[in-house]
C-alpha cells in the first residue's frame, strides 16, 4: 500500500503576497505628475485634506485641544454665511485618505473629509456647540480665531461697534459658551481711545491669562485680564505715543509700528507683524518684543531677526504663527507663507503646494503632528498640508532564491514631524539602464522588502518611493541588478520502521520525503520504490514541486524470513521530475532496517531435500558446499540511509538499468 501528503516550504509559505510578485507582463506606468496638490520631492508640501470649494471672505483658523478645526468667515455681502464654522473629529486612520496605491491618487477631500465632519456653522455670537443654530446676538465681522489651554477657543469679532455684547474679542469655554469678552467698541479715533477700546483687531493671541489684541489704525496693542476682559495697558513702538491722531512710525527702521494687523507669542515673548506702508520703504515687518508685565512696557528683542525684526521691502505682513516645533511662520498680504527658524534669521521653505497655489493665504495653525492648517483667499480656501516623506535610503538588490527572482530590501521610512504616515513603497524596475520604467504593481504594503520574479535574462535597474497622503518623496535607485540563473534539483531521502514484534510477515514501513531543492517548480514528480506491495517495485507519484516543498510518499512492504534471519531489511527508491526546460532531474536513496530479535530459534526456510545429479555421472550424486554464515545486524533497531552496496544497491541498479532510467549513486542527483 502508499500514501501522499504535501507540505510548503516554510521559508516559502512564510512570503505574503506583497513581498512576492510577478514582474509585470505589461509596462505599467506612474502618474506623471501626480494629482494637483501631491508633492513630488522630499523637499515639498502636500495637500492632505481638502475642502475642494472656494469659501469667500474666509479669514482666521485654529485647530482646539480636542483637535476640531475652526475658522471664520466675515462675508459682509452674504450674512447668512457669516460665522465661524467647525469640522469634528471623527477618528483617524491614516489609510483612508485620497491615496490608492501604486502611486495613485483620487481627489475626494483627503484626511478633511475621512477624518472630521462638517463645517457646522455657528449662526451667532451666543451658538452653543449643542445647538449651533441657535443663539440671538449677531457677528459682525468675525476674524481671527485661536485655540485656549482649557480647550476653548477665543474669536475676535472685529468690528465691535455693531454688535451686543459690544466686546469684539469673545472667549469661548468647551462646550462653546461664552465664558467672557473684552474690547470695547470704538470709532477709531486714535486721539481719544477709550480706556479698553478696541475695534479693529484681526489677529492676537492669549498667553496664559493676557490677551494681546492690535488696534490696527492707531498702532497700539492692547493688553487685557483673560477671561474677565479688564483692561490692564497699551504698547506701542519706540518714540511712538498711545492715543496720539496719526500714530504712525517716527522711523523706517525697527521699532515702530506701522498699521499693526497682528499679535503672537512664542511663549516667552510677543511677535507683532505690520503692514507698513506708511514706510518709506514700503515694509511690512515682523518685530519680537520682551514684555514686562508688571510696567506694563515692552523692548525690543534686537537679538531677533536684523536687530530685532524681519523686513518686507513692498510686502504688507497680516500676521505669524509659531508652531510646536518653535518654527515662526510669516504671513504675508500676498504670496506664500514663509517658515523661518524661530530666531528669524533663516528662511527655511515656502509654504506652498504644487498646482493649487494660492494667491493670499489668510491665517494658519499647526497641529500637534506638524500638519499645517489653512485658510486662503480663492479655490481649495481650506486645506491641509504636510511635507512628503523623505529621501529613500539603504536600497539594495541581489539575485533571489528562485530563477529569475531579485531579492529588494531597503530602509524603513520613518514618519518625521511635519509629515503625513507613509503608506506605501513603490517599486519600479528597469530594463534600459532607466530610460524608461514599468511599475511593479501590487497591494499597498510597508513591508521593507520585495522579491520580484518571473524576469528575463538580464540587467535591471530598481528604484524605491515612498508614498504617502501628501505626495512622493525622493526615489532611491539601483542599478546593474541580475536575476538568478536556472539551477533545477531534487532530493530524497529513505528511513524505515521495523515493525513492533519480530518475525516473518511483520509490516515495515518505507518513507521517503522528496525535495525540491532547485530554484525552479518541477512537474510530473515521481518515487519509484525497489520494494513496495507484494514485494515488487513500487511506483508512487508525487506530483508538482514548487522550490522548496517536499511531498512525503510512504509504502509498505512485509519481512521474509531471510531478512528475519539476517535481523537486517533493506530497500531503495529512485526519484525524477521534469524541470521547466523540459529536462529531468533525479536522485535515489537507500535505507537498512534493523530487526529485533525473533523469540525462539529461527530456522531458515529450504526446499525439500533432493539429492543432486551431476549432469556428468547422474548415478553419484554431488555432495552440496557447506552454506554460507548469516550474520546478526547491528540489533539498534533504528532505520539507516545510504551504506554499502548490498543486495539492495545491487538490485536498484537492476531495476534502474532494467528499466531505462539513468544511473544512479548513493545519495547523488544530476540533470539528465
């Protein structure tokens, strides 16, 4: 009797479906260039949210502690639209976004419309979170909008004249009731500001309990008790007087202001930005200040930028922004956003992302990961960005295990701060030296390495991208990459069981476990034993053979008294299988068994006695040699391959040559 049973390969069954693929039957190609917005280089920035509509008179935005993102919108022409809007935070997964795999990508709102929900609008200055419809005091003109520690958010509804309470910055706790307001109304008239007055103050901020408001047309910034809204003092610029008609810059240099649209603060100090063209030269400019609270001044931080502030030569400054990372982003009137170094003597980057420019940005915020949140003026008015994943490195190819295969690895790509999670590496293969290039398709994976088969004789190139919602960073690339040359093989190897009592006609079981042991498949595999059923030859078919996979095939054969008497069994089996080129390829085995010993005496079977006649003299008989002494095995007990040539190698070399098949060694194999 016989049996079958496959088993994979372990090293081979342990591949998922993204670390191996095919080569690709058909060029598939990247896009070139990638969806509007997405970036193309490590050094760019990438659209990551959406809203995909131009919001009109879009202005301030903030991102809470609970991560909702906010802004305003004045939109004097429209009132209904007047308001400040929310999206919530729904939950994010960094897989659900615009991207696709194999470096595609679909325009559908990004990580703005997979990760929070809205805008909900709040209708009024009294709408509560619970019901955003509601409340009964008008905005006038919302502007700026900026996140507090307690989870809050303030709103600097400017135009304070217009609206009851008459307070124009209001503070906001996080349930989004109105916790307190300060500023009062007030017509502008710079020569007789009322004490708290403040109408016009697009962009301030809150550090710990000061808020910091500009009053644009009179040069000044006011400083109130939070969340009370008592005034407690004004700043202005050096030689410059609070409450004075026509307070503008005494000189063109810093430490004046000129038309202060502006407040921030980096924790430790105050950043105004201006518009400055009352300036002979048309300035805006961004200046630090050191404010002493208990005086109720400030001075001049000359250790900022060019002896304490960054000049704008015909570029008027609406506001900064410092990020977690301390980076200091300019906001000018026109153009992209600017990042310096928080010292604002380096200019690090535009903001700005590729085919969906802006043409004035409005307000913007960081969020925790260094994603930048905008508003802008025109198509896409709010969006998020992140920089795309850096340059590759650590990329290497080599020949595979299997013919045809390479084997890729490279360096996981980490996420830094600013950027967006990888997603995906995208392999590309080359067969003119990179003139030309085929994607490697396959499912999105962030495995680090990939075995590409079923190429052609050859040299390759190969470059690796990563991929993330943002865009593509820099590839790396390999070249002069050779797949594996064919090396077809099998195996096998034979052991025995003795069977449990001794004595003639007890079963032995014969097992032998065939190999591929090449790099390629192999068809039409077979076992063919020496002694098998009846004890004849035995033909067991194994089958195909992947590289790697074994198939274990067994028989059984039953023990004659001579093997019982000798305590020893013996028996061979001879393999082939057909490689892809049409060829064979073979190997044998052999196997002793030792016997245990019978209980009682054993007496070796003989014929009944005849005498015999010599063919010469028939009337005297011949007198038979004395026979040969049976020797006892080793009496372990315990199977053996290989080992001298005896009847068992003698009579599978009877049974190959019998049978046409190629020679055989002990334990060898060769390419017929």
């Amino acid at each position: 009797m016989s049996a079958g049973r496959h088993l994979g390969a372990a090293a081979v069954a342990a591949l998922a479906t993204s670390l191996l693929v095919s080569a690709p039957q058909a060029a598939l190609a990247l896009d070139d260039p990638l969806l509007d917005g997405k970036a193309e280089g490590s050094s760019e920035y990438g659209l990551i949210g959406d809203s995909l509509t131009a919001i009109n008179n879009i202005y301030g935005v903030t991102v809470d502690a609970a991560g909702s993102i906010w802004y305003a919108v004045t939109d004097d022409s429209a009132a209904a639209n007047r308001g400040i809007y929310e999206y919530r935070p729904t939950g994010f997964d960094a897989a659900v976004g615009d991207y696709r795999g194999n470096g595609e990508y679909t325009e559908t709102g990004g990580y703005l419309t997979s990760a929070w929900e809205g805008p909900i609008q709040y209708a009024n200055r009294d709408s509560t979170a619970a019901d955003p419809a509601g409340g009964k005091l008008p905005w006038a003109e919302p502007r700026g909008v900026i996140s507090l520690d307690d989870g809050g958010i303030a709103v600097s509804d400017t135009n304070g004249n217009l609206s009851d309470p008459p307070g124009t910055i209001l503070f906001y706790d996080d349930e989004h009731r109105i916790a307190g307001n300060a500023g009062l109304g007030g017509d502008q008239g710079c020569s007789e500001l009322a004490e708290g007055e403040l109408a016009w103050a697009p962009f301030f901020t809150v550090t710990g309990d000061r808020l910091f408001a500009p009053y644009e047309g009179c040069n000044v910034v006011s400083v109130f008790e939070v969340p009370g809204g008592d005034p407690l003092y004004r700043l202005t610029g050096e030689g410059q007087t609070a409450g004075l008609e026509n307070n503008g810059p005494v000189t063109d240099g810093p430490g004046n202001l000129d038309e202060i649209y502006g407040v921030s603060s980096d924790g430790d100090s105050i950043i105004t930005s201006d518009l400055g063209f009352n300036r002979a030269t048309k300035a805006g400019m961004v200046q630090r200040w050191k404010v002493d609270d208990p005086s109720g001044s400030w001075e001049l931080d000359t250790s900022f930028g060019e002896d304490g502030a960054i000049a704008f030569p015909n570029q008027m400054i609406y506001d900064t922004v410092v990020g977690p990372e301390g980076y200091l982003y300019v906001v000018p009137q026109t153009g992209a956003v600017l990042r310096y170094s928080n010292d604002g003597k380096e200019l690090l980057d535009e903001v700005q992302v590729r085919d969906v420019p802006y043409t004035q940005a409005r307000d913007l915020d960081v969020t925790t990961e260094g994603w930048i949140v905008m508003t802008a003026k025109g198509e896409h008015s709010l969006r998020l960005m992140a920089r795309a994943p850096s340059p590759m490195t650590g990329f290497t190819g080599s020949p595979g295990a299997l013919a045809g295969s390479v084997e890729l690895a490279w360096d996981e790509n980490k996420t830094v701060y600013g950027q967006a999670p990888v997603l995906d590496y995208v392999v590309e293969r080359s067969a003119d030296d990179g003139k030309t290039w085929e994607l490697i398709e396959r499912e999105p994976s962030l495995e680090t390495s990939l075995t590409v088969t079923e190429l052609e004789p050859g040299t390759y190139s190969f470059r690796v991208t990563a991929y993330s919602e943002a865009g593509r960073g820099d590839a790396a690339t390999i070249d002069s990459v050779i797949p594996s040359e064919e090396a077809p093989a099998i195996d096998v190897s034979l052991t025995g069981k003795a069977p449990a009592t001794p004595g003639a006609g007890e079963p032995i079981v014969w097992t032998a476990t065939v190999t591929n042991a090449g790099n390629t498949p192999l068809a039409d595999a077979e076992a063919v034993f020496m002694r098998g059923a009846d004890d004849a030859e035995e033909t067991v078919p194994v089958g195909a053979l992947d590289v790697g996979d074994e198939a274990v095939v067994k028989v059984t054969t039953e023990t004659t008294p001579e093997e019982v008497a000798s305590l020893t069994a013996e028996n061979a089996v001879a393999v082939q299988a057909i490689d892809p080129s049409g060829g064979k390829v073979a190997a044998q085995a052999t196997a002793t068994v030792t016997l245990g010993e019978p209980i009682g005496p054993v007496v070796p079977p003989v014929d009944p006695p005849v005498d015999p006649v010599d063919p010469v003299d028939p009337v005297n008989p011949v007198t038979p040699a004395d026979p040969p002494a049976v020797g006892k095995g080793a009496g372990s007990g315990l199977a053996s391959t290989g080992g001298a040539p005896g009847i068992a190698a003698l009579a599978l070399a009877a049974l190959l040559l019998g049978g046409g098949a190629v020679t055989l060694l002990v334990r060898a194999r060769r390419t017929v």
